[in-house]
C-alpha cells in the first residue's frame, strides 16, 4: 500500500486516548501513513470516531472514502429512554449537529452512509453488518503494554493476596457483582485490591456529574473498603501495579447492553501482564476462555469466591492459567495480525 494521508476526526484532540494511539494512530505510524485532524484538507480517506459530527457539511461534500471507526456498541442502547437522552446530550453540547433523536439512529444512519466500519469485537459484527456490509473487526493494540512472565509458582505462594481492576470508571459498577465473594475471601486471606484508574470522572458523555471514584467503590464494595486503593492510571502504574498483583478480574453489568457486548481487551491486556483473571460471562470473554482453554468465567457469586480460593490455594493452577493465555496472545493477537487487519480494512474502500 502506498504512504497515505488520512483525515481523522479522534476521540481527543492530541490523539492520546487509549481509543486514538491503540487503533488507528498505531497503524499508521507502523506503516508511515500521515494523519490530519483538518478535514478540510484533502485526504486519501476519512476516519471517524464515535466522536464525530455525523451530520458535519464535511461528509457530504467530501470526495474521499469514509471509514467509521465504531469501538462501542452504541446500535445495542440500554432503552429507548436512555438511548434519546444520549443524542440529546450530544445535541445540546455541540458534538451533534442536525435534528434531536436516539443516538443509535445518528450511529444507524452513519454505518449507512460510511464505505466501511470497523468494530472491536465478532458480537459488534453481527448487529453492524445490517447497516454495512464491509464491516472488519479490528482489536486494539497493546504494544505500549509490555509481556510480563509469569511468576513461578513457587513466588506465588509468598505473596499476600492482592487483585487488579484495570479501566475506566464508566465499567467499574460491575465490582458490585463480586462484592459478597470478595467479603468472603478476605475473612481467610490477607487481600488487598487495587483499582488502576481514573480518580475522577463524569457521570454522563465524559463531561457532567462529576464522581469520586473511591467514593463509589466504597459504597459498593462496603466490606472490604478498606482494603481498596486507586492508583491513577498510567501504563507504567499499570505495569508496576501488575507486578505486585496476584491475579486480576473483570466484573461486568451483563444487562448492560453496552458493557456485555464490550470485546476481549482486557482479559488480554491481563494475560500481557502475566496475570490469571476471573471475569464475567460475557460473549467476548466466553469465547476466547473457551479456545485458549482457561478457566475464567465467573457466571454468579458462589463461582467468583470459588475460582478465586483456587488461585489462592492451588499457584500450579494459577500459573497455568497465564502460560495458555500468553500462547493464546501469541498465535491470535500479535502486531503482526492487527496491521495486516488495518490494511485491509482501509484497502477495502480504495480505488
């Protein structure tokens, strides 16, 4: 493929969210494409985020390929209610332009508009290809985060026993889930959980409500509150948190549309650090459970506290947990496969 300029319309406005460096900015610094945020200038194809003015005068006069990057599963909203309050909110702050209705029908309209989309997961896929048939599931990168090895079985055993919660807030209510197993736990165990990630946050569309992240996890987890930390997420707090972490978990709200159609990124992200990870039972996590052949899915509480008395007692176990889900990232998510992913997603809409 020859060195292309791409217009982007980003997530943020110095491309470093985790949505901007992990996709599109790692592709196209891998390959020497050069990206504009000015899509007035002209461009060899248009990439749109989920932050994007779908109704801007910019797409219906532009003359290049458009390419919806769609990360989330805003076509599967929570209800109607919820779904028109969105599309009034983006109305109202100016993210939108053009007529009030479900943010979902704004989503519906671009998928039909754009030449592809790219999603993050086969579940998102399947709602998408409705509205567009060129459609290319596409995970994130995790080159910034870097392989941890395993600790020897042995190592484990010396260790108190301390969980990560990897994340942003918007996901952390799923903990209330595993509240009572966590109780549990700690009344034979020496626990500590520490929860990588932001301090604060918004409530609603990442600018109103402001909430304290401790706060809310307090109220949540009420038992073991004082057995949580917050440590302000960073890939190196991230990195160096995971270094001192017994095994990870991943509790999500399953009657969340949104939440349950979410991909595998983190229970990937996990294995890069060298962690066994519980999680819940979402169709992404059964999935890649199910071919990397581990034993992480939690379907309810009485199975959460169960699988993590196992890692607890039985360290062979929790290390071979790690050794299938690096082999896993090996063979099925490697830099290799994302770029040639990338390729021929934008290859696909090209002359």
């Amino acid at each position: 493929m020859r060195k292309l300029k791409i217009g982007y319309w980003p997530l943020s406005p110095n491309l470093q969210s985790a949505g901007d460096r992990r996709r599109l900015v790692f592709w196209a610094q891998a390959r020497g494409h050069e990206i504009v945020t000015d899509l007035s200038q002209s461009v060899d194809v248009i990439i749109a985020s989920e932050k994007t003015d779908f109704k801007s005068l910019i797409f219906s006069k532009r003359r290049s390929p458009l390419i919806f990057d769609l990360v989330d599963a805003y076509l599967s909203p929570l209800n109607f209610f919820d779904d028109l309050a969105r599309g009034v909110a983006k109305k109202i702050s100016g993210q939108i332009s053009g007529e009030i209705k479900p943010f979902s029908k704004h989503v519906e309209d671009f998928c039909l508009d754009a030449d592809a989309v790219i999603c993050s997961s086969i579940e998102q896929e399947k709602v998408i290809i409705p509205y567009n048939q060129n459609t290319h599931v596409i995970l994130d990168s995790h080159d910034e985060i870097p392989f941890l090895k395993p600790l020897h079985p042995n190592q484990m055993k010396a260790r108190e026993f301390r969980i990560l919660w990897e994340g942003q807030p918007a996901t952390i209510r799923g903990v209330r889930q595993v509240s009572s197993a966590l109780a549990q736990l700690a009344t034979t165990n020496d626990l500590h959980i520490n929860f990588v990630t932001d301090q604060k946050y918004f409530q609603f569309l990442g600018t109103h409500f402001e909430r304290n992240t401790l706060a809310l996890l307090s109220r949540d987890l009420t038992e073991v509150h004082d057995k949580i930390s917050i440590i302000p997420w960073s890939p190196n707090n991230l990195v160096e948190t995971a270094k001192n972490s017994t095994a990870a978990m991943i509790p999500i709200d399953l009657s969340v549309p949104m939440q349950r159609l979410k991909p595998e990124n983190r229970l990937l992200i996990m294995w890069r650090l060298g962690l066994p990870s519980l999680c819940s039972a979402s169709p992404a996590y059964i999935r890649v459970s199910d071919v990397a052949g581990v034993s992480s899915i939690c379907e309810n509480e009485k199975v959460w506290y169960a699988k993590f008395s196992n890692l607890v007692n039985d360290p062979g176990f929790a290390y071979e947990q790690i050794v299938r889900g690096q082999d896993y990232l090996h063979m099925y998510h490697n830099r290799d496969i994302l770029l040639k992913k990338w390729d021929r997603a934008v290859e696909s809409v090209m002359d």
